[in-house]
C-alpha cells in the first residue's frame, strides 16, 4: 500500500487518518446528535406517504455521500485499492452503492458481502458490481484481502444492530480490531479505515463499550450523528475525522427533530464537521427558530424592495 502518511512509529494507526484541513469555523459549531430510537423515527418519516423516499431513492444517496468521503480522505492516486466490507441490511446496500460509486471514481475494488439481502434491490446492486467486475472476497480470504487493501469502507451493521457480531461477521471484524491492527503492522502498514454512521459492533447509544472493538479513522454520519461516536468526535483525544452526509432531510424533518444541520457546500453530499461540538435540543431550536425568523425579514425585505416575484 502507498501512503502520504509518516512512519507508524509510537502513534501507530492513528497516522492513517486524512491529514485535512479543519473547518475554520469548527470551533464556534455545533452538532446535535440523536439517538437510536431518533434515528428510527426520521427514517420512517423519509420513507412515509408525507415524505416520498423510497428505500432505494436514500441508499443511493448515502451511499453517494459514502464514495465522496473516501474520494475526499483517500484519494486513488494514493489509495488505489478500496476494501468494501458489506452487512446484508440497509448498511450493506449503502455500501454496494458506495462500492460501484468508487469503481467509477477509479480505485480498485474488492468485496466481501457474506450475506446477502433478501430483497431484489440488493441482487440488483450485487449485479451491477459484477458487471464492473468487482472483486468479489470469500470469508476465508478477507484477511488476505485486508492486507492487499489501502483503505477500507466498513458498510457491515447500521444503527439498528444490537448485541455482540456472530458468524460470518466476527472474525473479520476482530481482524480489524485494534489490537489485530498492531501486530498487522509489524508486518505492513495497515489501512485506514472509513466507518458509515456507527463503527461496526459498537453500539449505537453507548459506543464502543470495553474499547474491544476496532477504532476507525475516519466516520460519516447520516442524516445526524448518533449518541455512540461520541467518544470519537468529543472525548479528548478526538480521534479522526468526521464528516456529515445524507443530503435527503426536508426543512420540516429538520423542525421535527430538532436537527439544525449545518449547510452543505454547493453541491457536495457530505460536509466536513470535525471539531464541532455537540449542541443541546434547547439550543437546536433556538437556531432554528432564529433561521426562520431571518428568511421571514429576508423575504420581507425583498417584498417591500422589489414587490412579490413575478
């Protein structure tokens, strides 16, 4: 594997994480995180009558938002082989979509997909990947294909799982595990790893508890990040990087939960958020409220300035 990191030497692992640029106003925002329960909610509410997503309409665009964060911290000039590691529910589609999105964009892709969901959308999408000829990884080959990767997109359980990995998942994941990573490293830099919403085994609500599971370097959270990545985004150490994805959540969904998300660049999916602090459900709808009430004067304004539009 290449690598624009320096020498592993005593911070180990953590070099691996995408030397960006914090935002220059990170130290002024703030974030509200939600919890499982939350989570579930907004998503019934986007795939509801009122709302008009369709399931495949949201995996599509997480799973856009996913390529995007991998393309922005490992490029494939640099990181020219992408692991994807896929569950078999929604977390997992997002990943087959994000693996085709990075076949496009360039890298070399290998997937390991044990389990496959049982609905025709995940058949569709593990079809187009073979007409891509992505490599398609066995269970008794992921270590091999760990090594031979330069980044990995951990796609294996969404904030729905609960309870601790059973078989085909948990020895792959303990193989990239933090205490596995080491001793891989003895051997050849390890690579990176880019966790969707929740790191895999760690829960939603209460992180990575014991600290047995593995750390990623980089994690995007959709539509809002969730109570568990905590100790990544907040504790002292603030670990990597965060970014912010999920471009699908109305003006009313947003009011509704008290969400007061930050504003995306132009026409990017993902925002980049690390450094930002957490904000409280009080403060949430304060800035909400105080955002209304600027585009009512703003519209006011415009109205008295120049008359309604035409």
């Amino acid at each position: 594997m290449t690598s624009n990191t320096t020498d592993a030497g005593a911070t180990g692992i953590a070099q691996q994480t995408p030397a960006l640029q914090t935002p220059l106003s990170s130290a002024n925002q703030k974030l509200r995180y939600i919890d499982a329960e939350t989570a579930v909610k907004i998503d019934e509410q986007l795939l509801s009558e009122e709302g008009g997503f369709s399931i495949d309409q949201l995996m599509e665009l997480a799973g856009l938002s996913c390529a995007q964060t991998v393309f922005a911290c490992y490029p494939p000039s640099t990181f020219g082989t992408v692991l994807v590691a896929a569950g078999p529910g929604n977390q997992g589609g997002d990943g087959l979509v994000a693996a085709r999105h990075l076949s496009h964009f360039g890298y070399r892709v290998m997937l390991w997909y044990p389990k496959q969901g049982k609905t025709e959308l995940f058949a569709r999408l593990k079809k187009q990947l073979k007409n891509l000829n992505v490599d398609f990884v066995d269970t008794d080959e992921f270590v091999d294909a760990l090594e031979e990767a330069d980044v990995v997109l951990d796609a294996i359980f969404g904030f729905s799982f609960k309870g601790e990995p059973r078989e085909p998942f948990k020895e792959p994941l303990d193989a990239m595990n933090n205490e596995s990573r080491m001793e891989f490293e003895a051997r050849r830099k390890v690579p990176p790893i880019v966790s969707i919403d929740i790191p895999s085994g760690w829960s939603v609500d209460e992180g990575n508890q014991g600290g047995k599971k593995f750390t990623p370097q980089v994690i995007l959270s959709l539509t809002a990040p969730k109570h568990g990545i905590k100790s990544f985004t907040l504790g002292p150490e603030k670990i990597g990087r965060h970014f912010l994805g999920g471009r699908f959540v109305s003006d009313e969904i947003e009011e509704k939960f008290a969400l007061a998300l930050p504003v995306y660049p132009a026409d990017a999916q993902i925002v980049d958020v690390t450094g930002f602090g957490e904000m409280s459900p009080e403060e949430a709808k304060q800035k909400l409220e105080e955002e209304n009430l600027y585009i009512i004067y703003t519209n006011d304004f415009d109205y008295c300035n120049h008359g309604p539009l035409p």
